[in-house]
C-alpha cells in the first residue's frame, strides 16, 4: 500500500494570522497539525516549537529497535506509540522552556494531532492534545479517530450538552489540555488499521467547527483529485464563516 498525501494551512477570514502550523513527512510517514493559543504571534510561536520537535524527536528514534528503547519509555505501549508519546511530551517541554524564557510569550500553547504511518504493516498510530482532530473514511462512513480535549467535549459526554448545542456554544474553544503551561498533559495514543482506499484526515479546529461530519464527507466523496479535494474543504469552511485558520491533511491510500 501506498499514500499520497497533501497539507494545506489558510488564515481564514476573520484572523489576522495563522497561528496553526502543520508537517508532512512522506519518508518518515510523520504528518502534524498544530494549533498555536496566545494571540499577537505567540501562538505561531508555540505551534511552530511543537511541529519542530515532534519531528525531531521521530527523526532520532526512527531507527530504535526492540533492544534500545529508553529506560522512560512505556513497556505497555508499542515502538511507534512510545516515539509519538515522547515526542509529544518533549514538544510540551519545548514550549515551557520558550514561555520560561520569554516573559513575552506567556499564555502561549498549541494543541497537536500526529500520525505516525507504518505502510508495511499497514497501520497508524496517532497521538493527540487538544482538539486538534483526526478522522478515517472508510467504505463510505467517516469515523472520527480522537476525542476532543476539550471543555464542550465533556460535557456532551457527561450528557449536558447535546453535540448541536455543543458547536455553537461560547466555550467551544476551550481545552482541556494542551502544549505549554504548568501541568504535563497527558497524550491519547491508539493504532488503527489502514485498508486500500482509506482516506486519512487530520484538521484544526477551524475545519471541523466550521463543518460537521457530514459536510467533511460530502466534500471527500466528491471524487476530485488529492489537491482540489484539499481546496475544497478549506473553500467549504471559509464558505460557512471562516472564523479560525483552518488547516488540513489528507492522505489517501493507493496501490
């Protein structure tokens, strides 16, 4: 099995920058979106920081074996799901060191999505903080690979909120848990098996508050080529308001 794949990051229509950043890396099979908080670039800064180590971290230990894991690594978690994991956490650390040394940056985080695709096998293992998203489509059904960090997220699971409710409510830009700050948050990490035709999505938030599921998979069914399909899902949310940058990854298998 082979991907081809496409990342794209536009500002939006009511930002006056783009604090999100975003990494493909088709020979390491690393791909990331990061979504900056802060505001006046600070945001950029932490996003950029996170996507910058995340990748460093991959690069270092894509030739780590099943003999030469570090001592802190987790015994219950797979080779590809420790490099993630510890990637995530040195970009956290990354980003508090920055804050640290920079008063000007205080405030300053990001939210992460990363997947690690292993096409050999073939599989995904992906590693999220925050609402920064990751969907599959398969056999015509969109299924949506993370859960939200964030405050509306658990409150439609505790059954306060309903999922309508939930993308327009005041707070639905609130996290839970993200890059920088004082406490180590805690990454999610689950591998998932790719099939011929699978369609891998990883968004910001700007895409998916902008357009339900529904309307992200009216728009990868469409049939077009990797590049308009791209376009169109970044057209289709600024259509609907635009209110955040919106940056996308997609990767399709293929033979």
């Amino acid at each position: 099995m082979k991907f081809e794949t496409l990342g794209l990051t536009d500002r939006g229509l009511r930002r006056h920058h783009n604090e999100d950043q975003f990494l493909v890396r088709d020979d390491l099979g690393l791909y990331i979106v990061a979504d900056g908080m802060g505001g006046h670039a600070a945001g950029e800064v932490a996003a950029d920081l996170a996507v910058r180590e995340v990748e460093r971290v991959i690069e270092a230990t894509r030739n780590f074996g099943g003999d030469t894991w570090p001592e802190d690594w987790d015994p219950k978690l797979d080779l590809a799901a420790n490099r993630l994991v510890r990637a995530i956490i040195s970009a956290h650390r990354r980003v508090t060191a920055a804050v640290d040394g920079d008063l000007g940056l205080r405030g300053m985080g990001a939210t992460i999505v990363a997947a690690l695709v292993d096409l050999q096998k073939p599989e995904v293992t992906l590693a999220h903080v925050g609402d920064s998203r990751a969907y599959l489509l398969r056999d015509g059904k969109l299924g949506q690979l993370t859960a939200d960090h964030s405050w509306v997220h658990e409150q439609v699971m505790a059954g306060l909120l309903s999922e309508d409710a939930a993308r327009s409510h005041p707070l639905k830009n609130v996290v839970t848990r993200a890059l920088g700050g004082a406490q180590e948050p805690i990454v999610d990490v689950g591998t998932f098996e790719l099939k011929e035709g699978d369609q891998l999505l990883l968004c910001s938030d700007g895409l998916n508050t902008m357009l339900d599921d529904g309307e992200i998979l009216a728009v990868l069914q469409r049939g077009a080529d990797l590049t308009r399909t791209v376009h169109q899902l970044i057209a289709e949310a600024n259509r609907k308001g635009g209110l955040d940058n919106i940056t996308v990854i997609l990767a399709r298998s293929r033979r």
